[in-house]
C-alpha cells in the first residue's frame, strides 16, 4: 500500500496504564488478532502477557541490549519463544514494514515519531500510547472483496484506487505450492472483509496427491497474514478432479459480510453463518441442503441449491436440470421466497431491486424482484455454449439499469489447445425491461475459465486475452449504446507462455488480466505493466483488495 491518507483518531484517555494490568490493554483496546508491538519491552514479563491467546503473535522492542536478552531468555523459560519475540531498535524507527501492526503498546512516544507509528499500524490499526488511544481510520481509498467477483452483482472491480502494480511483499503464508498441476486446485475460494481474509484451502501434502486431502475454512489477518482461525470441512470435491476442469462455481460457495462469512462446510451440506472473529458456527441454515452459490445484499442471503453432488471427478458436464433460488433473512434464516428455473452456473446477480440469471435451457436472462421472487420479465433468446462444461461459465454482470450478459459460445466450448481466438457475443439488456439495447463482439479472455467482463465509470471494458497468439486488443463500450470508446492492443512485445486459467479482475484503475502472470493494464494511459513472475491459483485466480493483491499459491511455471 502506497500514498495513503493517513487519519488519526484519538478516542478517550485511560486513568492509568499500569504496568501490572498491560494486558489488560489488549481486552480493553477492541483487537481480537494479528501482530502486537509492545516498545519497551524490559525484561520480557510485560511483553509475555500480551498474548493472550494464540491468534496473536508478540514482538517486543527495546534499545537496551541486555534488557533484550533477558527479556528472551526470560519468555524461552515459558515456551513461548516464537510466538513472543523480543529485538533491538534504533529508538526512532519501528523495524516494521507500512500497516503490518495491529496493536502498538507504548509507555511514552520517545524520539518515535507519531507518523512513524501511523506507518506501521494496520487501516483500523490501534496505538496505546501512555493514557490515550490512537485509532488510525481505515483510507476511504482501498476496499473490500466480500464475494467471488467483488460484490453480488458480479462486476468483479474493486473500488480501490491504492492497488498497483506489485512492487513489494507485504506478507507470505504457508503453503509455497499447491498439491498438483494436473489435478483439483488447492484453493476453492477467496474473500475479505474487516481487514481479514478468509479462505477455503486443501492443505493435504503436496508430497503426493493420493495423500488425503484436508479442506478447511482458514481466517488471516488481510495486513499481515497472521493465521486467526481454521475451521475443518468434512467433503469437497475431488481432488482427483481433472486438468483444468474446474468446477467454476466452486468459488461462490464462500462469502464474507459484515462480521459473518457465509460458507458450505459440507460439499452437500446447509449453508452456515460463521463469526469472523472466531470461527465460531452462528447459524446453520435449514432447507439449504445443496447450496452451490451464495450471494449476500443488505441482510438477505440468496442461495442456489443444486439437486445432487457435483463432487464427482470425472463429471465435467453442468446436466441441464432444475436449480432452486432460495432467498432468506441472514439473521434468523427464515425463507423469504423460493424459485425454480434452469439457471446457469455463476450468472445469479442481485443489485438493490433485482435478480438475474440465465436460463441455460431457454437460453432467455431472467428477471426477479429481489424481494418477492417476482418473475418480472425474460429477454430474447442469447447465444450461449451448446453444453455447461464444467471449467467454463458465462458472465452476466447486474450493474445499475443495464443487465450484460457475455455468453462465451465459443470460448465456453475450447478448454485448451492454447485458448480460443474467436470472439464470442456481448448482450446489453434494459434492466427494467429485458429489452435488448445493443450487442457486439466480446473478445476471448478465458482459457478453462469464465472470460472477463468489467464496468468502470459506464465504460464495459473487455480484453482478448485467452491465447498468445492474440495482440492482447483491450475494449471499451459506452454502457448504454455500445459504442467502442476505447480500443487498444498491447504495447509491449513480450514472451506469452499461456493463459493461467483463471478469470482476471479490475480497480478503478487497471484490468488485472491473467495472459501469463498478472498484466495490470492503466486505463487511462493505455499501457501495460507485465508482471510474469506473479500469477494466482488456477481455478479462483487473485484477489485486489486492501490495497494490496493478494495471490494464492499456483501450480504452473
């Protein structure tokens, strides 16, 4: 995270800060996690104390040498060595990188200066500095990713103007690899919300992959990776699925709101609330019995339940079958509607009025009224790929009065051969009517993967991406009449491997495609940043958010 506006807050003073009651600070201060600094640190008693369970981790800091050795040997004698550390400092510089520190413990500022402190302290970070409490606010210019593509109207841009081109490393966390290329991805799904991320993540051994698997629910800190929270899950799907066969739903089964994240534990399971703090089960909802997609939207949780497993490893057909929406009050779990209709994977969008999908059968975008489930109108027949193979999924993105809906006719029927190169057909449909407003072409941008699909200031951006062959011809549609704004190709000549399977994502700034590593593409200036050394997990991809990108372990060279 880079030129951020840095907000201090100081909330009220404390009548004393003792040393006997230091941690009492951590209780006192609101942090549930992540990294405490404690400068000052003496001996080490005080400094041991603030961990007070194992989602913390402590570092003490002092100018002192002997005290710093003391303070070890002293935290050694507790076995807690590790997860407490102690080292030196200059007394004016906190040997920290920018927003990595949840909870900063000093007695006095000393010769550190205060916006030193601001540039360790995490968005949200706190500093208890003497008698006072230091919040720094949160930059209204990074944002969250609560869903699979963004938020539960599929248009998968972050709101985040700090997200750049990767220049440093913020954090690392174990596994380096995932368990095999040619096999299930590791990764499932990826969200984050209240300065955590939250993630479902086979971490079976990578020695071979007819070891058993272990799927779990895992919480971090967004800032610094320190593990929270692990939650087993029971099933999931095979890890024995094929190369490059998805499944493309897998990653709607995991939503972070609020403070609760929105998950199946149960490859056939309910869907379940689970505290983000936590990791603690709130609520198991009943009659949810086959989830396979969960969007959340001002306190209402749509689901779409399937009629059987999809965990087969050999199925790499979507049947064309009868799914059920089900939308219910995220609170108490009470069915608000039902409805059913053939509806095709990850095309289920949800703004403040409305519900889209497409029907795979009828080939016809669906319109609902959100709150009753209200059939309002169906639009002509689409194109669309004449079977729902299982790695692909068409994009249909619900973004203010206009319902987009990107059909990959072509591209959802090429898996690999190096990528398709022919362009597929892009429908933009009144929201209100199911009128179609205009349609042109939507260059191929997956490879065994959804394409991309992106609305940015009323702008549909789109990307020929899918294969390297292609000169990478980035374009820009008016969103209500379809005319090409924007058209660009590449403007570096460069060494294209292949496609990494995986959808890209966007800022308000860059589309962040996947041609080979991580190509931030500006916007404005029309130029390419290529990044071959960084790409993200095959199947889910990256995630911008936070101001950072977060890239999870990936199998391919």
């Amino acid at each position: 995270m880079k030129n951020l506006t840095i907000c201090l807050m100081v909330l009220f003073t404390w009548t004393h800060c003792a040393k006997a009651n230091i941690s009492e600070l951590v209780q006192r201060s609101g942090i549930q996690g992540g990294l405490i600094v404690h400068v000052g640190c003496d001996e080490g008693e005080q400094t041991a104390t603030l961990r007070v369970n194992d989602r913390f981790l402590v570092l003490g800091l002092d100018t002192d040498h002997s005290q710093i050795n003391q303070a070890r040997k002293y935290i050694q004698s507790l076995g807690l060595y590790g997860p407490v550390a102690v080292d030196a400092f200059d007394g004016k510089h906190l040997p920290l990188i920018d927003n990595t520190v949840n909870l900063l413990v000093m007695t006095d500022l000393g010769d550190v200066p205060m916006a030193e402190v601001l540039r360790v302290l995490t968005p949200e970070g706190i500093a208890m500095i003497g008698n006072q409490k230091h919040v720094k606010n949160r930059p209204s210019a990074i944002d969250e990713w609560t869903h699979y593509l963004h938020d539960a109207d599929n248009n998968a841009v972050a709101n985040d103007t700090v997200v750049g081109p990767p220049r440093a490393l913020q954090w690392q966390a174990e596994p380096k690899w995932p368990r095999h290329h040619d096999k299930m991805s590791s990764l499932s799904a990826l969200v984050s919300t209240g300065g955590r991320i939250f993630y479902i993540m086979d971490e079976g051994s990578t020695a071979s992959i007819f070891m058993p698997s272990h799927w779990a629910l895992i919480a971090r800190d967004a800032f610094n990776g320190k593990l929270l929270w692990k939650k087993p899950i029971d099933t999931w799907y095979t890890r024995y699925k094929g190369l490059k066969d998805g499944p493309a739903d897998a990653p709607r089964r995991l939503v972070a709101s609020g403070d609760r994240v929105y998950a199946t534990l149960n490859l056939d399971g309910v869907l379940s609330s689970v505290d983000t703090i936590t990791g603690e089960t709130v609520l198991d909802y009943p009659g949810t019995e086959g989830t396979e997609e969960i969007l959340v939207s001002d306190g209402v949780v749509f689901v779409l339940m399937g009629p059987g497993s999809l965990g087969d490893g050999g199925r790499k057909l979507r049947p064309v079958e009868k799914r059920t929406i089900k939308a219910l009050d995220a609170t108490s779990g009470n069915t608000l509607w039902e409805h059913t209709d053939v509806v095709a994977a990850l095309t289920m969008a949800v703004n403040k009025k409305l519900l889209c999908y497409f029907n795979f059968e009828s080939k016809q975008v669906v319109c609902l009224d959100r709150r009753t489930g209200q059939r309002l109108w169906a639009s002509d027949d689409l194109p669309s790929p004449s079977k729902q193979l299982s790695f692909f999924a068409s994009k249909l993105v619900l973004h203010d009065d206009v319902v987009l809906f990107a059909s990959g006719e072509y591209s959802g029927m090429t898996k690999s051969g190096g990528g398709e190169t022919r362009s597929d057909t892009l429908s933009a449909l009144n929201a209100a009517t199911g009128k179609t407003l205009w349609s042109d072409k939507h260059p191929p941008s997956g490879y065994s993967s959804p394409e991309n699909l992106f609305v940015i200031d009323n702008t549909v951006w789109c990307d020929s991406s899918s294969n390297g062959k292609l000169d990478g011809t980035v374009i820009g549609y008016d969103l209500y009449t379809g005319e090409v704004k924007h058209q660009f190709p590449e403007d570096q000549s460069n060494y294209w491997f292949h496609h990494r399977c995986y959808p890209g994502r966007a800022t308000q700034n860059y589309l962040l495609t996947s041609r080979t590593g991580i190509e931030f593409i500006d916007l404005k200036k029309e130029q390419w940043d290529i990044n071959h050394w960084v790409r993200g997990a095959c199947l889910y991809g990256i995630m911008p958010c936070n101001g950072l990108v977060y890239a999870p372990p990936a199998p391919c060279a």
